[in-house]
C-alpha cells in the first residue's frame, strides 16, 4: 500500500499519522506515544487474526494531521469505511473522523466526532452510496473545514466534491450540538 500521511507540529509536539496508526514526538525526535487511529476514534481494529480467522473492522485510510495556533489543539481526520467483519468487503457506509486534542498535550485525551458522508454525493454525477476520499483541511479564526472528493462505493465513479464547514470552538469545547 502505499503510504496516506498527516503531519502536524506545534506547542513542542510532533504528530503524524500514517495509515492506521499516529505518534507523538517531542521536537528533538523522542518518540512519546503511539496508538492505531482506529482507536483513537473509538473504533475496532482494521483486522484482528487469531487461530480461528480473521475479522475485520472499519477500513481507516487518508490520515491528515493539523496543529491550530490559535487554541493550541491538535486535529486529526480520518476517513472511515465500514466494512464487513466476516471478508472486509465495504459495507456501504462511510464516515469523516475528527478527533481534537483536548489540551496543547496531544498524549492527552481527545474529543472525538463523525460525519455521515456516506449520501454527500452531487446527484448530478450518479447516486450513492459514497465515500469522502482524500479529505484535506484547514481552518481559520472561526472554523475548521474539511474538503472531500466524493466516489461511488458501488463502482468508484466520480459523485462531486463537498466542502465541510465546523465550528472550530464547538470542536474544541467537545460541543456536539455548537
């Protein structure tokens, strides 16, 4: 596979995600924490294997990592495809992971939030279900925004792009209803 990676550095931290797992580095290169990206999200792993098979959990690709000076958090995305636990086929559903940090200290503990993206396709280019790849962020004094380009999880056509707008205040405060 290759790669899909997020970098972020700010209040003395390094984070970066690379596929399904993301570290915290102090900025002289010391490695401080690690965790798979799937867990940071709450979710199950991508795929356990035991004597008795394999089951396989939420598909977690396209990490992207962003340090807000302005508040002094840390964001991380992640797009999340459902999968069947039985052959990790995609199950149709497909969600937009934000976690932010709830301190400067990314070892800490984060607010975690979803997005259905599974129906945000542009009816003009075919119907879904749909996935968000590729989501790109940024932000600015008010709000965190996520771009995705939107692709039939059927036969991924093309279904349009869409532009995600988020309170950044609501994501840092843990406020799911702001």
């Amino acid at each position: 596979e290759r790669p899909d990676m997020g970098l972020a550095v700010g209040s003395g931290y390094v984070v970066e995600a690379v596929n399904n797992a993301v570290a915290v580095y102090d900025t002289s290169g010391h490695l401080l924490a690690t965790e798979a990206t799937s867990a940071l999200f709450g979710l199950a792993p991508n795929y356990t294997g035991t004597a008795s098979g394999t089951t396989y959990g939420p598909f977690p690709p396209d990490p992207k990592v962003y340090y807000d000076a302005d508040t002094g958090r840390f964001f991380v995305t992640e797009l999340v495809l459902a999968s069947d636990p039985a052959t990790g086929d995609f199950s149709g559903t497909a969600a937009l992971y934000i976690a932010v940090s709830q301190s400067s200290v990314p070892t800490g503990s984060w607010n975690v939030f979803n997005l259905d993206v599974t129906n945000d396709g542009d009816a003009a280019y075919g119907s879904c279900p749909c996935f968000g790849d590729q989501p790109l962020i940024g932000a600015d004094n008010y709000g965190f925004y996520v771009n995705t380009n939107a692709f039939s999880l059927e036969k991924f056509a093309f279904r349009g792009t869409q532009i995600y707008a988020i309170s950044k205040q609501a994501l840092v405060s843990g406020n799911r209803t702001g």
